[in-house]
C-alpha cells in the first residue's frame, strides 16, 4: 500500500491538520496518535500499521503513506538556488553528475528522503549519504532505490522499502 498525498500548502494551517485529514478521510484513524523520534522525526503508533513522511514547497503539502518505514522530500523545479555552495559537500563521484541545478535539485531530495526514511538529520548525516548512479548509501551501505516523481513543476523523490513507481496520488 503505497500513497502519496498532495495539496496546497495553505490549505490547512498546519501540516499536523492535513495529517489527521489524510488519516481520518482515507483510512479511518480519527484522531490518530503522532509522536516525535529524539531526531524529531514524527510517527504513528505502532497499532496502526502505518508509516508516513511529510515534505512541502511554498506552495504544495506532500504526505506518503506506506505499511513500512519511509521518507519523501519535494522541491519545486523553479526554485532558485545557489547550489554549487552546497555541492562542495558531496563526494566527488557525486558532484561529477551534478551538471545543473535539476540534476542538484535530482540528488538533494533523493538525499533528504533518504534522512527523513533513516530518522536522521541534515547536519549528521549529509556527509555519510551518497546518490551516485541512481543509488543511495549510507556510510557505503546500500539504501532502498529511490523513487522520483514529477508533480505541479515539483521534483518528489520517495526512499522506502516499498517501491513507490506505482503509488497512488492524490489531491487532497
């Protein structure tokens, strides 16, 4: 069970809104109970069955839902960035694919979902992560494949150990 949730960013006041939303309209939780990791990564409890991770832009709200863990990231295609300050961070296999900012934009959401599906954060584990040749590690370990999508103008990349390729999407 693999969905991806979207909506406009401003249409709730918050992301833990469009979260009991997505729960209470599409899988009957009311309610439903989110705590935080140390890492302040949020999670259901476990007698739901269920995983998720959220990711906005400016303008869109992403929510993925699975049956096992996973992390979702979004960045919207016109967005201005001063990449090649960043890119300095990546291994060097790494920044050899990198020849513009869609291919940036291609490994950093690829590398934030990775972070959010390991429950980690930037600052840690930015270093410890690669995305070469359409492949995730982690401190040279294999992740699972990363699933992108094109939605609205908006790159989401989804890390889990479902494959996303088929996901059902849905505007909320």
């Amino acid at each position: 069970m693999e969905k991806i949730f979207y909506t406009d960013k401003h249409a709730f006041p918050s992301s833990s809104e469009a979260l009991q939303t997505v729960f209470s309209r599409y899988f009957g939780i009311e309610n439903a109970e989110i705590q935080r990791t140390k890492n302040g990564k949020p999670y259901l409890l476990d007698k739901y069955g269920l995983f998720f991770s959220v990711s906005h832009t400016k303008t869109l709200l992403f929510i993925g839902v699975s049956d096992a863990e996973i992390g979702i990231d979004a960045e919207a295609l016109s967005r201005e960035t001063d990449y090649l300050t960043v890119l300095k961070k990546f291994p060097l296999e790494e920044q050899a694919e990198i020849q513009s900012k869609t291919d940036f934009l291609r490994h950093w959401t690829a590398k934030e979902a990775a972070v959010k599906y390991l429950g980690g954060t930037l600052a840690k584990d930015l270093k410890a992560l690669s995305f070469i040749r359409g492949k995730l590690r982690y401190c040279n370990k294999a992740l699972p494949d990363i699933c992108e999508k094109e939605l609205e103008n908006t790159l989401l990349s989804v890390c889990a150990k479902r494959n996303f390729s088929n996901a059902e999407i849905i505007r909320f």
